[in-house]
C-alpha cells in the first residue's frame, strides 16, 4: 500500500492491511458478486446466505440454544477440571422437572407465571444433579467419566418412569409455553442488521438470555478474580492452592454453577421451544454441547459459535428438502439429495476431525478431567 | 489428561484405583455386594414412594412382591403366583423360557461389557461400545443376508464379519489417542452417533442393504444357516451365549496369561512407568481399542445373528451403554463380566413380569441399575460402612499408586 490515500478513507487502508479485513472484502465481493451473477453453485450459496437464510436464521438460534447452554455447563466444569459428560442426563432431568413444575403450577399461577416459575425448578433439578456430580469426583475421586454415566443413566431411567407413572396415564397437559418477544416486521426489514436483531430477538426470554450469559462468562473468565482462579484451579491446581485458592471450593462452585445452565437448556426444551416431554427428549443435545465447546476451544464466545454451526447443521437436516427454505438451483438440487442423516452427523464428525488435530489442534485445561489431592506430592 | 497431549504415554486418564476397586479381592467382593443391596433396597423404596405418588396407598408389600415377581420373569418358578401360570410348564424351579430370554439379554451385555472392562484394564475409556455394537450388528447382517457360505460356516463367517466391523470402528479412537492424543471417550462419543446416523441411512434408503418387503426400514434378515441355532429346545436361548462364555474365558486367558496381556494391565496401572520399562503404549492403545470394538461388535453380530435378524434402521438398544454398568459392576474382571452381565439381564428380562406384578413402569429396572453403578462408583464412601474392612484399606492403594 504505497499509494497516498486521503486521510478521510484512512480506515479502508486499515482495512485492507489486516488479514481478516482483506478476507472479509473478497468474501463480500464474491456473495454479491456470484449471487447477482447467478452463477451455479457459489451464487446458489450466496443468494441462500444473503436472500433465504437470514429470514430463518431464529430457527437455527433455537437449534443451537440447548447446544450452548449445554456447552456453557461443560465450559464452567472443565475450566475448573472437572469433566462433565452428564450434561445430557441433568438436561433431560430438568426439562422433565420443569415440564412437570409448569403442569402442577398451572392452575395454581396462570399461564405465563407458571412457566416462569417451572424454570427456576429446573434449575434447581440440575443443580442437584451437578451437586451429585462434584460431590462424586471432587470430594470422593471417583472416576469423572464415570460420574457422569452413572448421571445419564440416572436420568434417562427416572425421567421415563416417572412420565410413564405421573404424565402417561393421567394425560396431564404442559402449561403454556413462555411467551416469545415478536420484533416487529419493520425492525426485522432494516437492511444488513435487521435479521440479526430478529434472529436473536424473535425468541423467547431463555433463548435471549444465552447471548447475555456468554457475553457475561467471556468477561468473567478473563477479567474477574472467579474466572482466573477458575482458570488456574483447571490448569495446575496444585499451584493454586500453593497461593491460597481453595480448589474443592472453586471446583464445586463452577460445577454446581454449571447446572443452572444444563438447567436452563432442559426448561428451553419443555418450557419454551415446546411444552411436552417425551422420552429422551433430550436425544444428544448434551453431547453435541460438549462437541460445540471443544469445538469452540473451552471458550464462551467459541462454544457459542460452535453451537450456533452445530444448530445451522441440524437444522439444515430438516428444510434441505424444503424448496422455499433451501437452497435454488445445482446446489439445491444436490442438498437435497444428501440424506439428512449425514446433515445430522456434521457436528460430531466436526469434532473428531478438531480433536483430532487436523485442522487446528484443540488442547483441554490441563488438569481437566483430574481429581485434586491436596496431600499428593504430584 | 495431560497437555503434552501425544508426546505422554497413552492410557492415562483413568484412575485405576477407582476403576479396579482398590483393597483385596475379598473387599472389593464386599462392596460390590453392599452395592448391589443398597441399589435393590433403595429400588423397593422407590416403588413404595411411587405407589403413594400413585394413590394407591403404603403398601410396604408391594417391593417384595415386585422383585418375586423379577425373579419369576427372569428364571424361577415362583409357586402361588397368579401372573406366572403361563410361563412355567412342569412345576420345575427353573423357568427355561424366562431362563432362555435372560440368557439372551446376557449374551451381547456380557460381550459389550467384557469390550468395556478390557478398555479399562488399559486405562482407556471406551464409551463406544454402542457404536463398536451397532456396527458389527450392521456388518453381520449384511454378511449374514449374502449367500456366501453354507451350513454353519455361514454363521462363524458372519460373526467374524461383526467382530472386525466393530473392530475397525474401535481403531479409530485407539489411532487418534495413540497419534493425536484424542481423548477417546469424547472420540467415541461422537462415534456412537456417527454410526448410528450412518447405518440409520444405510438401512433406511439404500437398496442395496434394505429389505424391500420390510414395512419398517430394516435391512435384509440374515439366512437361516447366518442365524444362531437355539441352545435350548422350546426356548429362544440362542448359541451365542456359549460364544460369549468362550470369549469371556479367551480375553481373561489374554490378560491374565499372556505377556500381551500383562504389557496391557501395566500401562493400564501406570502408563509411564509402562513406557520407561520399554511397553509400546501407542500401540497397546490402538490394540486395545481395537479388541475392545471387536468384543462389542461380536455383541452386536450375536443379537442380530440370534435375536433381530435384520439391522432396523432405527435400532434403539442400550446394550452399548448398559455394558458402562456391567464393566463397572464387574470391577473390569472378565469373571466378574460375566456375573455383573447375568445380573442385570435378569433384572431386563424380569422387568416386564415385574412391572405388571407391582403396576408400575418397567423403567424402575433402569433405575436400579443405575443406582447399583452410583453405589459402585462411590466406593470408598461404601468402605465406611463395612466396619471390618476398614483396616486393610491402606495397604493396597499406596502400592498401586507408587
């Protein structure tokens, strides 16, 4: 860039010096470009990222707000180095608890209040779970991965039994799901933004509240004195402690924490993106939460992101067969012929190929996974 | 886990102490009984609670009658019953038909247990025992609907065809541990739904495995000479169970009498210890692993060979995630597979009978079991509870810590 530019287009300079600006300008120009151009294949791509996608993009949120609250109960665990594949089964235990919260409160408190008071006994039922779950591999040392099976298994069994026993044969209905905010056609039209505020705004409260939750965590784990003691209690407990962190207090903290957020994945499922329960309603989102965080390199803003692409993946799974949601032309004719199956199967496959290490290797906490003895010499 | 990821010896994310059970032989016998009790008691207390939660009143009968009634479904011929009239033929003790489905639940939780249990000798993890599973059913009934062979070579063909199916699909996370540092229960977690999805597919919509007359998507049966003959007459008991046995007595033979099996328990023990005594513990993993599928794919070629025939494109079994509890339960010995593997597939095979008998849903079974693996693996608060075992716990542990 030796060319002198006046000094009022200084930012296109800065722009086109930084690496992510340049890419960012050549994938503009090639959007636009090859949509307006109808070329096969990448304009079909482009016209479907510029033209159909962003209308739906609310429905891949949805897709993904279990996937990340299920990843953000996986990144306060293992951050503090406990390891946490239980979040399926405290999910699924929430979303029962809070299923059958909302049809008990029902009568008591009316519709919407309902609702909102089952979501708080979700998060209760989680955290107890989570509390199981510390008190398993913190204060007994049992085996995480263990722990964590014994949960799933726990809650796969309790939650069919006690539907079967209590909603199956008394036909007890969900109260009404919690209501949505509806961002007006206007605001929704706005060019370039519009869809974004729709697509984060065309949601119901917990859904909402998953963007203020990561943005919140990503400043916490970095700047507050909670997120570097976690840090460094998943890192190297042993030093922590040596400075005076208190690691069983860290650990359970975070991993009781993190059930409120299991929690709140489960209450989506039965409070807000329906209102029933069926069994195995969860079906994997749990584990597909923890693909989003490794995915997202145990980060907050990287789980979201992993578990916004896992959602856009599933959800891909449903409307690929839709001519008015998926992509025209080759390319739409080719989508359409991939079994939805495969579609499905994109996170986890995702993840291996991270794991890995194909395409930028993703490295755990160090003591993740690792019970803490304070009388060890290691 | 460690941070140098690939550059550490491999197999060292599991505690053996807490896997194996540590303490004596006798101890560790101890507490599993003490589990198993805690479990079932706490169970009947369930079933107390869910019967008030049902308006039927305290009934402090009703657990005893629901686990006779267990019982009953799953072997024994319970006299002065009402529902087991239609089951028992001869006035017997043993119920061979109930004994027969047991035996039939047993035969792939025994050999997906036993994948599991020989993982955890190496220190490894293998939550893919469902995938290893789903795939060598899948391979087996594909080998089993092509007519290749005849007679009863057909069968071993397919059984062998399962193996190495699951095999291959456990080579995968043995060769990203042992070449990446993958962390395999995670690998194998994503497997599991990999190839669930996958052979969902297979099954469903391609006609070169689908059956075309088949009303839900399934692929083709297997041919009568691919199928398991029946072990006992009048029953459905099928061979696969004396395969399991074999393969129980086989893998114990491997780690207990071979050096292969005793490179494989050291690194399991203390994987960097095993490395400096010159162990290749890169390739005991992707061995290990590859064993390990290879069991639970035998599982999964034996329930289609001698149960489902044909591989239904959704095929929802546990068998995969139930063997967690039986390796579990079995502290990881071969032996104790076979016994922690008969115990809850009587509790699956008497869940129905017992369901009835106590009107209730048959899930109670699931939490049982699960409650019996909590106890397990809350061992050492366990000990606390046993009195006169307490003494002898600190020997054994600092030695397998050393």
């Amino acid at each position: 860039m030796t060319v002198a530019t006046p000094e009022r287009l200084a930012w296109v300079r800065r722009i086109l010096r930084s690496r992510w600006g340049v890419i960012g300008v050549v994938a503009v120009v090639v959007l636009v470009g090859s949509s307006y151009l109808q070329i096969p294949w990448i304009g079909d791509l482009s016209t479907w990222l510029i033209q159909k996608a962003p209308p739906q993009a609310y429905i891949f949120v949805q897709y993904a707000v279990p996937i990340g609250f299920g990843a953000l109960c996986g990144l306060l665990c293992e951050r503090s180095g406990v390891v946490n594949i239980g979040i399926e089964g405290m999910m699924l235990t929430a979303a029962f608890v809070a299923f059958l919260a909302g049809a008990y409160l029902d009568p008591v408190l009316g519709s919407p209040w309902a609702a909102f008071a089952a979501v708080f006994f979700g998060i209760f039922a989680a955290m107890l779970l989570s509390a199981l779950h510390a008190w398993l591999s913190i204060t007994v040392k049992a085996d995480q991965i263990i722990s964590g099976t014994v949960i799933n298994i726990l809650a796969l069994g309790g939650t069919a039994f006690f539907n079967q026993l209590l909603v199956s044969t008394s036909g007890l209905q969900g109260t009404r799901t919690l209501p949505k905010i509806q961002v007006p056609d206007q605001i929704a039209d706005i060019p370039l933004v519009g869809w974004l505020i729709n697509a984060v705004f065309n949601q119901g409260p917990i859904a909402i509240s998953l963007f203020v939750f990561v943005g919140l965590l990503h400043v916490l784990l970095w700047r507050s004195r909670w997120g570097l003691r976690t840090r460094a209690v998943g890192e190297h407990p042993k030093a922590a402690d040596t400075v005076g962190i208190d690691v069983y207090r860290t650990r359970y903290t975070n991993v009781i924490l993190g059930g409120v957020f299991a929690g709140l994945a489960g209450a989506f499922l039965t409070l807000e993106l329906s209102n029933s329960f069926e069994d195995g309603l969860t079906g994997g989102k749990g584990f597909i939460g923890l693909a989003a965080l490794i995915f997202g390199r145990w980060t907050p803003i990287g789980a979201l992101g992993g578990a916004l692409l896992f959602g856009t993946a599933l959800t891909l799974q449903l409307i690929s067969r839709i001519p008015s949601s998926a992509p025209g032309g080759p390319l739409g004719e080719w989508v359409a012929t991939v079994p939805p199956q495969l579609f499905g199967a994109i996170p986890y496959v995702l993840t291996i190929i991270i794991l890995a290490g194909v395409v930028g290797r993703a490295i755990p906490p160090a003591a993740d996974g690792v019970p803490y003895d304070k009388e060890s010499r290691g | 886990m460690t941070a140098e990821g690939s550059a550490a010896p491999t197999g060292m994310n599991l505690d053996p102490m807490t896997l194996l059970g540590s303490g004596g032989r006798r101890q560790q016998i101890a507490t599993t009984i003490l589990a198993i009790v805690l479990g079932v008691v706490l169970g009947g207390v369930l079933i107390i609670v869910a019967a008030l939660l049902q308006g039927r009143g305290f009934l402090p009968g009703l657990p005893l009658e629901a686990y006779r009634a267990m019982l009953d479904g799953s072997f024994l011929c319970a006299k002065g019953f009402a529902k087991d009239a239609w089951t028992c033929k001869e006035g017997g003790l043993l119920d061979l038909k109930a004994l027969g489905n047991t035996l039939n639940v047993a035969t792939p939780l025994t050999l997906a247990g036993l994948s599991v249990a020989f993982g955890f000798r190496a220190g490894l993890f293998n939550i893919g025992a469902q995938g290893q599973f789903l795939v060598g059913a899948f391979v087996a009934a594909v080998v089993g609907s092509t007519p290749i062979l005849t007679g009863p070579l057909h069968v071993v063909l397919a059984l062998a065809a399962g193996m190495l199916g699951g095999a291959a699909w456990g080579f995968i996370p043995g060769l990203l541990k042992a070449w990446r540092g993958a962390h395999e229960v995670v690998v194998t977690i994503m497997l599991n739904y990999v190839a669930y999805l996958i052979l969902n597919w297979l099954a469903s919509s391609q006609s070169m495995f689908r059956d075309p007359s088949a009303s839900l998507p399934r692929t083709r049966e297997a041919l009568p000479d691919a199928q398991l003959p029946i072990m006992i007459p009048d029953t459905k008991a099928h061979l696969g169970y004396l395969v399991a046995l074999g393969t129980v007595f086989a893998i114990w033979f491997l780690l207990f009498r071979t050096t292969l099996g005793f490179e494989i328990r050291t690194v399991g023990i203390n994987a960097f210890a095993a490395k400096y005594a010159g162990i290749r513990t890169a390739f005991i993993a992707v061995l290990t692993m590859s064993i390990a599928g290879g069991l639970a794919g035998l599982g999964g070629a034996a329930e289609l060979l001698g149960v489902v025939k044909g591989y239904p494109a959704e095929f929802l079994t546990n068998y995969g995630f139930d063997a967690i509890a039986v390796a579990l339960l079995a502290r990881a010995h071969p032996i104790g597979v076979v016994g922690s593997a008969l115990l809850f597939a009587a509790l699956r095979a008497g869940a129905g009978t017992m369901a009835r008998a106590a009107d209730m849903p048959a899930d109670i079974i699931v939490i049982i079991q699960a409650l019996i693996i909590l106890f397990v693996a809350a061992e050492v608060v366990l000990r606390r509870l046993l009195p006169g075992l307490r003494r002898r716990k600190t020997a054994a542990p600092a030695a397998a810590a050393a």
